[in-house]
C-alpha cells in the first residue's frame, strides 16, 4: 500500500499541474478570443465536446479517482486492532519526568528555559545536549541545575535529540519529553500533556491554535498552512475508512513533546543505523519531529496531538528556517520523506 501511496501522491501533483496549466491557456484564450467565441455561439457543453485536450484530462481524473477508491477500500481495517489501536487506560502513578533540551549558542535563554522546566512539578531531571556551542551555554546550564551532554562536533539537531534520548534512558524518569531552547514553549504546558498519557504512548504538541500564540511568532501563514498540509498528508498516509486514520495531526514540526519510557524502549534502535550511533535522518534536514512521529505510528505506539502555547522566538533561529527560501527547501524535504517512508 505504500506504493499505491507514493503513486497517488506524485500523480496528484502531476494532474494538478496539468489542470492549472489547461485553466490557464483556456483563461487566455477566452480572454483573447472571447468575442469569436460568442459569434461562433458554441457553448461549454460544445466546448467540452470538441476538446480532445480535456477529454484525456477527464479520463485521467476518473483513473486517479478509480486508485483512489482502491486505496480508500483496501483500508477500510487498517491499524484497527482492539489491542493497538483502540483505547487503553495505563495510567502513570507518579510521574518522574526528563526533560531533553538540544541548544546550540543559547546563553541568552539557556537560564530561563531550563530554571522553568526545573521548577515543575514531577521533573526528574533535565538534560542539555549542548551542540558544540562557542559561547556560555553549557557553564549557564551546569549552573541551573541541568545535566549536560558536551558534543565535541557539530553534528545537527538531530544527533543531539537521539543522543538525549539514550541520556534519559539512564535516569528514573519514566515520561521523557522534548524542548526547545528558544523560549518558544512554555514548562507549564507538561501539566495537560501528561495526563493524555494514560490514554496513548506520545504525546504531541501542536502550535496552530490562534489564541494559544503569542502575536509576532515565527508561525507566519506560510508556515501554518505548510505545516498543516504536511500534516494533513502524514494522515492520509495512515488512513482508516473508519476512522479517518490512525492519528489526527495538525502540526508537523511542533518538538514540544512527551513519550513513556516503556515506548522509547520499544523503538530507541529504530534512530540509528544497526550496530553505529548514526541517526538514520541528514543531520540539518530539520526532519526529526516527523521522523519520530512516523516511527511511532508503523510501531503502533498511540499518538495524540494537543494544543500548546507558542512565543516569540528569542534570539534567532539557528536553522534559518524563517528565510523562505530555507523554508521551502525544508518543505519539500519534509514532503518527499513522508512521501517515501
């Protein structure tokens, strides 16, 4: 099913070049050739009669429309068993959290992000893999209380989540959630997350709910809306006739996030190439918050998506990821990898 998947998918891109392409020659067309029109008094039944152009598009749409009918009905049970899939009340009694911070040169929100994670009730401990950062991010750390992980070499942000996820296996904690070191996200917001927790494996945090933002954040429309079609596609990918899938998501680059530490066990070797450290995403590709999710979905580990509050960013981003030009290339290497995987 994957196959019809990516087919589907590629072929959807293709048709709908196609169809802006035929609307537009046809736009200049009647806009150029209007007044010939009307005195030939051909009408758009006729039109579409005489059109060779448009019947293939036609047929075309009616096979892509056949595929996607397939697919749909070869999906009617899929990830449907009552074991996995359904629900389950596995409640945490006490909670101890880790928190895993990635930074790199954040000595300017290093102190308020970890002093605000610390200070929440149920935290275990707190863990900054620190980047290779040349200024005082790691001393400002140390000094607030976090335990921190010093990387000798820049190897991208995705190292350092795999390496804080292999950190907190080695503590008491048995929730295990992420942040991010630039102010964004807000310590407060484990409170809701948690709970969800009894009920599925990971929690997720989604950024897109208006008054749960800060005005001003790096959320442009731009931004929501990619998010939210990426999103919308990692959905479909796991569709369900009957549920409309197995997970509901809005947000696809949201790190504000928790999983169990009995799930992290199930799929912590799933990061890394067999018998190497070496995450298996390109260390800059920015793709670490869908690789995890789209993990923890084919290992059918339960997935629900909450809102959080999201601020202005502090400082600026380290991924460039607010120049469109970035932007787009982080898009459709978000979208290729869903399309693949």
């Amino acid at each position: 099913m994957g196959s019809l998947f990516l087919f589907l998918s590629l072929s959807f891109i293709i048709i709908f070049i196609i169809h802006a392409i035929f609307l537009g020659i046809n736009l200049i067309f009647w806009s150029t050739n209007g007044l010939q029109v009307l005195l030939l008094k051909m009408n758009f039944i006729e039109t579409i009669y005489y059109s060779i152009y448009l019947k293939w598009i036609l047929l075309i749409d009616v096979l892509w429309l056949s595929g996607l009918l397939i697919f749909m009905l070869k999906r009617k049970h899929y990830k449907t068993d009552p074991e996995l899939h359904y629900l389950r009340y596995d409640p945490i009694e006490e909670p101890k959290i880790c928190v895993i911070i990635p930074t790199y040169n954040e000595e300017e929100n290093v102190k308020n992000v970890v002093t605000d994670y610390i200070n929440q009730k149920n935290i275990e401990s707190v863990i900054v893999i620190d980047n290779n950062s040349s200024d005082n991010t790691v001393q400002i750390a140390k000094q607030c209380g976090a335990i921190t992980i010093t990387k000798k070499v820049n190897k991208g942000f995705a190292d350092s989540c795999v390496i804080g996820l292999f950190e907190s296996l080695k503590t008491n904690a048995n929730i295990i959630a992420f942040t991010e070191c630039d102010g964004t996200f807000s310590a407060y917001d484990l409170e809701k997350m948690i709970p969800y927790l009894n009920n599925s494996h990971i929690v997720i945090g989604t950024r897109q709910v208006q008054v749960l933002t800060e005005k001003g954040n790096q959320n442009s429309m731009f931004y929501v809306w990619g998010n939210y079609l990426l999103a919308k596609l990692i959905q479909i990918k796991y569709f369900s006739l009957l549920h409309l899938g197995i997970v509901q998501l809005t947000d696809v680059g949201c790190m504000h996030r928790c999983i169990r530490r009995d799930a992290l066990e199930k799929i912590i070797d799933q990061f890394t190439y067999p018998g190497t450290k070496e995450v298996k995403i390109t260390a800059n590709s920015g793709l670490f918050a869908i690789f995890m999710t789209i993990i923890g979905i084919e290992n059918n580990l339960k997935i629900v998506e909450i809102p959080v509050t999201f601020k202005k960013r502090i400082g600026v981003s380290k991924t460039k990821s607010d120049k469109k030009i970035r932007a787009l290339r982080y898009g459709f290497t978000f979208l290729w990898y869903i399309l693949r995987h």
